[in-house]
C-alpha cells in the first residue's frame, strides 16, 4: 500500500473536479498509458489520470502524436482502467476521430467510453470542433476541452513554441474556454501559454483549468509520466520538473544484472530450485 493519503478517498468523477476548484483546492493529474504504473499513480492519490495521445512519443517512438489511432488510445486506456480505484480517468481522442465530421467524433467517443471503461475524453480545439463537442456531450459524454498549444495541430503551428502571446490568439482563447464552459465541458487543459493569460482564463471561467506549462494560476497541474520521472531524458522544457532519475536507475539496474549474467553470478544457489 502507498503511504500517501488523501483528505477524501472517494471516487474522482467530474463533478468533484469542479466542486475542488470551488473550494480553492488544487488538482494533480498525470498520465499513465498501462496497468502497472496506472495502479502506482492511483495509489500514490493522484485526482486525475490521463491516457495522454502523448503514447504515441513516450510508448511508441513516434516524433509527433498525430500516429495514434483510436484502437491504440482504447487499448491503452483499457489497461489504465484496470488499474484504477480511485482517480477520474480521462481518455484523449486521437487525430483524426473528431475534427471533420461530429457524427464520426460521436461514434468514436462512444467507442472509448464502452470499450475502455474510461470516464471522459479529451479534445483539442475550441470554435472549430464545438459540434462535435456538443454532439459528444448530448450523449451524456464528459468532455475535457484543450486550448493553448495543441499538438494534433503540430504541422499548422510549425513549432512547439508558445502560443497565445499576441492579443488576437489570447483574446480567441478567452473566447474559446467561455465557449467550451458554455456548452457543458467540465475542464479545460492550457498547455504552454503565457502563466498571466492562464490565470485570466482560469479565473473567468467556473470549471477546472489543467495546466502544463502555463504557470501556477491554473486549477491544477498535469506532466507526461515519463517525463517527470527522467524516463524521457531528452526532453527538458522550462515547465517541467524531474521528480526522479528513473532512467539511469534503470540503466545501472539492467547493466548490472547483464554483468551478472555474464559472470555466472546470477542465479546463485539460493536463486534456484
């Protein structure tokens, strides 16, 4: 068992996510992409969980996340699932499954929702996609929105620099989080955005904002697990804080265990039947 605890040890749903930004209390989510590490997460207290589309760098090798399909995302979500108790599991919808056609986003998210056991989806985009969105959410799906810098549109934006920093684009996503507030989204990621135009819409807005860098006026903060963990050594952005050195752990654990191995040392006696 973890020895961490948590004030409530009740089940995370969506609602309770904007009953702790009501009271002022911070929301920590993560993600997880299988079984094993999905249980560890949930058992440390974490509110959240997201089966990020982000699988397809961390968990597949790809350089962007535009190769993901929707039965990769549901079978990653799948494993996650088993392995939670506690935390609200959020499941991202992958490229091409909701941006043209809100029929074809509405048959993927209940494809998610049924197959995997995960209980919300994430969304990229704000105008562009709210039918889909809205189409969604009429079927009684819990929908995360995404604003600020937003992957899946990699090729358009050219770069995973800073969005919204001239008045025109934050301006549209002060208009963008009002609109997914206003159709029935119960939280809003804000990834890499100025921290002062993060507050502003955190604070403009009664759901939950989620950032990842976009500073501490956020409602709650969400890392890629194997980034914060050192698994993922070559990425290193500002807003990311290394919690361990996972990956040279594992580096002296496997060295030395082929060392052993070479040596005659492993198995020993008492490692035998």
């Amino acid at each position: 068992m973890s020895t961490y605890t948590v004030e409530d040890p009740r089940k995370v749903t969506t609602r309770r996510l904007i009953e702790m930004k009501a009271k002022g209390e911070k929301i920590a989510m993560l993600t997880a992409y299988d079984y094993s590490m999905a249980k560890l997460v949930d058992e440390a207290g974490m509110d959240a969980i997201l089966v990020g589309d982000s699988a397809a760098n961390v968990m597949a090798g790809y350089p962007t996340t535009l190769p993901m399909t929707l039965d990769q995302m549901i079978y990653h979500a799948q494993c996650v699932v088993r392995g939670v108790k506690r935390a609200l599991v959020v499941c991202d919808m992958p490229f091409g499954t909701y941006q043209g056609n809100s029929i074809e986003a509405l048959n993927s998210a209940i494809r998610i929702m049924k197959e995997s056991g995960a209980e919300a989806v994430k969304m990229e985009g704000g105008a562009e996609i709210i039918e889909s969105i809205e189409r969604i959410l009429c079927a009684g799906i819990p929908v995360m929105g995404h604003l600020g810098l937003t992957p899946q549109s990699i090729n358009k934006f050219g770069s995973y620099n800073v969005r919204a920093r001239n008045e025109a684009e934050a301006q549209k996503l002060i208009e963008d989080a009002k609109l997914l507030e206003q159709v029935g989204s119960f939280a809003i990621v804000l990834e890499k955005i100025p921290a002062a135009l993060a507050t502003k819409v955190s604070e403009s807005v009664s759901i939950p904002t989620i950032g990842i860098g976009a500073g501490n006026g956020c409602d709650g903060q969400v890392l890629v697990m194997q980034d914060m963990l050192g698994i993922n050594k070559g990425f290193s952005p500002r807003f990311l804080r290394r919690y361990a050195d996972l990956g040279t752990i594992v580096e002296d654990a496997v060295g030395n265990y082929i060392k052993d191995v070479k040596s005659t040392d492993f198995p020993n006696e008492s490692e035998q039947y």
